[in-house]
C-alpha cells in the first residue's frame, strides 16, 4: 500500500529542488530606501479570493503604507513555491501560502517568518471531475489523467487521498500544471480530473457543472494557510509587518461583516457571477489569528516524516520560524 509517508517524501523532494534552486538568484531592493527615503514593500497575491484582495481593490494597503512612506508593489504568483523563490532573491517582502511549501521553504534555508495563521479550511481545495465524467470516487481515478500544480496544497490533498484509498501514484498519470495551463487542459477532455483550490474549483463546479469527488473534509485533512514575511524585512520594519497585519484584519472584519457586498466586488473584479464567489466564501473562510500549538504540532509531525524519509537534510523545529508577537499586539490594539 502507498504510504502518507512516500507521499510526503514525493512532495519535499519536488518542492526543495524549487526552493533550493532559487537561492542562489540575485538580490533586489526590496525593503530599501529611494532617494527620498520612501521604500518598496512587495506583496505576493494568487488569484485566490481573499480579504487580501479586496484591500488592494480598495486600496487600503497603498493608504497606509504612504502614511509611513511606503509604496506597494504587487506581485502576482500562480501557487505557493513560487513565493518562496522570491523570497530567496529578496524579491517579495509579504504574502500568504500553505502549509507544505512553508515547510519547504525552511527546510531550503529562506530566511521567512510566518506572523499568522490565514485559514483552516477543508473545503478549498478539491479534486474534480467534468459533469459527464465516469469517474464518480478516488478509486476511478486510476488509469486517468489527473492535473496538478506541484507543490501546492492541492498536491498535498490528492496525495493525501491516493494514501486514504490505497492508490499507487504509478496507478494513474499525474500532470504538472499550474492553474492556466490545467484549465483549459481540464475544460477540453485533456485531463480526466483536476487537483485545485478556489476560487478555480467553483467556477467549473458552478459554470461547468463539475463533480467534486474529494475534498480535504472527505479524507479528514486540513491546510492551514500562513501570513509570512522575509526575515530581513521583518528587521528592518518591525511597524510595517503590524501595518500588514492591521491592513489584513481590517479586510477580514469587512468581509465577514459585509459578505453581500464583498461577493459583489470580488463578482466584478473577477468578471465572474456571484453564485460562484459565494460558493467560494463558503469553501474559503479566511483567519487572521496567531498560529496555534496545534497547528505547530502537526507542522513539527510533517517535518520530522519528511526528515525520516530524506527528504530534509536536517532537522527542522517549526518553531522557529513562528512569530506570533506581531499578530498579538496587533489584535490587542485593534480590540482596545
């Protein structure tokens, strides 16, 4: 039978060849004064629906920031390793990404901290089928295609799932795909199921009538989502990492307190209908809270089977790179 251990040691090998690769790029100025001592903050955002980007849609972020000269400069990604190549080059300061590219990025060496739990959800990332699809549970997935960003949380959930049923990964054929190149792989037959996150999975669910046939909640599972920070940057700007977090709360009060009204920014902003933004804020609650010892527990579990099976070359306390001191002030204040 496959085991959840091999699994893992699948993943980290992948995912340490990204981060480790990155860290020899070249440095950028990130987090450095211009001549007129106004410095360059980059923020990290996916297409994921999130309060971080409705904050940038209303511009709270640029706000604050220029009140203690700052200027913000967005970076888009299409999954989270990709955020941890940046940070290595010291070419993103901010950003929010899951729990197996968070333990990557420490096991390569970047210099990361991470300030707050995002999200816990089980529901945002799925496995999915086309409606007329034959494969109605995990065990028909064998001898389908199936596509995948590698490294992603939805790597981690459909590894978790072929573990959960006893499936082989040699069982069926597992494309690498990032997002934009798996869609329309998906919506024209190309591949015969698609690991994904939202606000993807609910736009083929509601637009294209797709089958979800496993869910993180189907296999008992969670991915918890991280706000992380470059280490120098965090040195350097300790009032600008709470800005961030004062900035991310703020987005994520208004949302859970305007949830009509947000559904109907993010509809427009992503040219899409409402029925699926809903749809998505259902599956994606969103959490701005400090990383508890659960979360840290499970986290130190994944590293040390990672190190069993060689897929880290040393041992890994994930503690180290929690610091919850920002996101306590911060919610300390905000409450007072």
């Amino acid at each position: 039978m496959f085991s959840l251990k091999k699994a893992y040691f699948l993943l980290s090998v992948i995912l340490l060849t990204l981060i480790i690769s990155a860290c020899g790029a070249a440095s950028s100025t990130n987090g450095s004064g211009d001549g007129d001592g106004e410095i360059t903050v980059n923020i990290g955002v996916q297409q994921s629906i999130w309060p971080i980007l409705l904050a940038k849609e209303k511009g709270w972020f640029e706000e604050e920031f220029e009140k203690a000269r700052a200027k913000v400069k967005w970076v888009e990604f299409q999954s989270g390793p990709s955020y941890f190549e940046s940070i290595a080059s010291n070419r993103l300061d901010f950003g929010r990404v899951g729990n197996i590219p968070v333990l990557a990025g420490q096991g390569g060496g970047i210099k990361f901290e991470e300030i707050a739990t995002a999200s816990t959800g089980e529901l945002g990332d799925a496995i999915i089928v086309p409606k007329n699809s034959s494969i109605k549970t995990a065990q028909d997935l064998k001898g389908k295609k199936i596509a995948v960003a590698k490294g992603s949380s939805a790597y981690g959930l459909l590894y978790r799932l072929l573990e959960k049923e006893g499936i082989k990964p040699a069982e069926l054929e597992i494309i690498q795909l990032q997002p934009d190149e798996a869609q329309p792989a998906f919506e024209t037959g190309s591949v015969d199921a698609w690991a994904i996150w939202e606000p993807y999975q609910s736009v083929q669910v509601v637009k294209n009538k797709a089958k979800v046939i496993a869910t993180g909640k189907d296999i008992g599972s969670y991915s918890p989502g991280f706000q992380i920070v470059r280490t120098e940057f965090a040195k350097e700007h300790p009032e600008l990492v709470e800005l961030y977090l004062k900035v991310t709360e703020k987005a994520t009060r208004w949302q859970n307190e305007h949830k009509d009204e947000a559904i109907k920014i993010y509809a427009d902003l992503k040219n899409t209908d409402e029925e699926i933004i809903s749809r998505v804020l259902e599956n994606s609650v969103p959490e701005n809270t400090p990383i508890s010892d659960d979360i840290i527990k499970e986290q130190q579990a994944t590293a040390d089977l990672l190190l069993e099976q060689g897929g880290l070359t040393k041992k890994l306390e994930v503690a180290d790179v929690v610091n919850n001191t920002y996101i306590e002030k911060v919610l300390k204040e905000y409450d007072n």
